[in-house]
C-alpha cells in the first residue's frame, strides 16, 4: 500500500457545507489528516480514518497536488471502517 502524506487540506464552500451535514467542523478535519488508516478507491480517491478526541472520522480525499488533498466529505466512521481502525491500533499498542 503505498503511503500518503496529506500537507493540505483545499477548503471551498462547497465542502465545508458538506462535512457540516456530517456535524464535522473544519478543524477537526484538519486534525484527522494525522490518520490511522488509509486506502485506494475504486474510483482513485483515498479514504482516510482518523481518530479526533474521542471519534473515528472517516474522510474522502481527491489528490489534487503532492501533498495537497481536497476533502470530498467526512463524515463519523462505518462499522467496517471502525473496526478495520481499532485493528490497526490494537495491532500498533502490541
């Protein structure tokens, strides 16, 4: 898997009315550009999972430049995204 590094986050008023949907505020989008776990979808967009405070937030990015991310959406973590987060971490602390 290869391994990214999200430097920037592109905000527009479009995104940033999306995620509020989602009840995610704009910073803590930033912070979950320290993410846990990342992967390729099929349609060439990475989605992030990131643990803000005490939430799993799973982001939708589209690679727009190195390092430079633009977040399609973000909302709380699935239960497959969840699970697949807490793995990760279990794995890590061991």
């Amino acid at each position: 898997m290869t391994r990214i590094i999200v430097k920037e986050l592109i905000w527009d008023r479009v995104n940033l009315e999306h995620i509020k949907k989602h009840n995610v505020s704009k910073e803590e989008a930033e912070e979950a550009k320290n993410f846990i776990l990342h992967w390729k979808t099929h349609t060439k967009r990475y989605l992030v999972v990131s643990r803000v405070g005490s939430r799993l937030i799973s982001m939708v990015l589209n690679r727009k430049s190195t390092g430079k991310y633009y977040p399609v959406t973000a909302r709380d973590s699935g239960k497959n995204e969840r699970r697949r987060a807490y793995d990760k971490e279990k794995k890590q602390n061991s």
